[in-house]
C-alpha cells in the first residue's frame, strides 16, 4: 500500500455517510474513511471481497489495496451511473441499491458501497469484528 502522501489526489469523485472518494494520479478511486468512521466501511469492503463468493464478486467493485487500518483504500475507478442504469435484478440481500452506489467499470455496472448489513449476514462475517480497529486488516480476512 502507497503512503498517503504518495497517493496523489486529483479530485473529489463522491462523498457519502462515511467516506469521501477520491481520483488518484494513476486512475483508481481513493475511499477515505471520515474522522469518527475509523475506516469501519473500508474494513468491511476488504473483508467481504476477500470472503464474497465468486457469483457475488462479479458484481463488486475490485479492491486494490488497504492500509492496515482500513483508514483508506484504493478501488477500481468506475464512473457515476443513471437512476434508470441499476441492475433490475441482483440478490436480496443487498438493501442499499440506490443508484450513488453503484458505478460503471468498462461495460458492466458493478456496486461500489457494499459496505451493508446484509452482506455480512449473508457471508457469515463477525461484525463486532470488523468493528474493530485493533484487529488488524488482514486477520479479518482469513478463512
Ligand atoms: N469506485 C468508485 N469510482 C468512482 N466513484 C466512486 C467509487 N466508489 C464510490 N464512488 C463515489 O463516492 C460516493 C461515496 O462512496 P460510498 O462507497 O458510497 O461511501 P459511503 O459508505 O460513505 O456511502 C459514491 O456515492 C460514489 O458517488
Ligand atoms: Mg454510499
């Protein structure tokens, strides 16, 4: 994972609840965790990535890379869609489907915040777990 200082933000690409998204120099998006998340909904997306079956993957936005805390992240930059541009069909479990989460990577529209509730049930994840930021990111990960 680059140092922060390295990353070279361009631009403002969303902001949502819990992070703002960021453009870097090389093309990938940059989610920064805001001052009181503690980089919980990053934590989440590695964990649920690294868990997601391989049906459920098609349809999230790559991870690249994660500091260790989860405090930033860089994606695979995708570009906004249209309301009328969501998936008509994708599994129940996934609640928050509102057209801000999901982008386009190429041609096909992935999700980009599958930082939910849902999911984790679904996978089986301790949330208490990813909760917490001693625990570090990559024992979250293992199986
Ligand atoms: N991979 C991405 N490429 C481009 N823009 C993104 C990407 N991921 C998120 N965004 C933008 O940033 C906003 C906030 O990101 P999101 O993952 O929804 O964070 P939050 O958990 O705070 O809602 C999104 O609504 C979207 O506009
Ligand atoms: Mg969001």
């Amino acid at each position: 994972m680059p140092l922060f200082n390295e990353l070279k933000l361009h631009k403002v690409l969303g902001c949502g609840k819990t992070r703002s998204v960021w453009l870097t120099s090389d093309k990938n998006a940059l989610k920064l965790s805001h001052i009181f998340h503690n980089g919980t909904t990053n934590r989440m997306e590695w964990a649920i990535w690294h868990h997601a079956e391989p049906e459920l993957k098609k349809i999230l936005v790559p991870p690249i890379s994660i500091h260790e805390n989860g405090i930033y992240m860089v994606v695979t930059l995708g570009e906004p869609i249209k309301r009328n541009e969501v998936p008509k069909i994708f599994p129940s479990f996934i609640t928050d489907s509102k057209s801000s989460n999901w982008v386009r990577v190429g041609n096909k529209i992935l999700l980009a915040d599958y930082a939910q509730g849902g999911i984790v049930t679904h996978l089986g994840l301790d949330s208490k777990k990813l909760h917490d930021e001693t625990i570090p990111v990559e024992e979250l990960c293992r199986k």
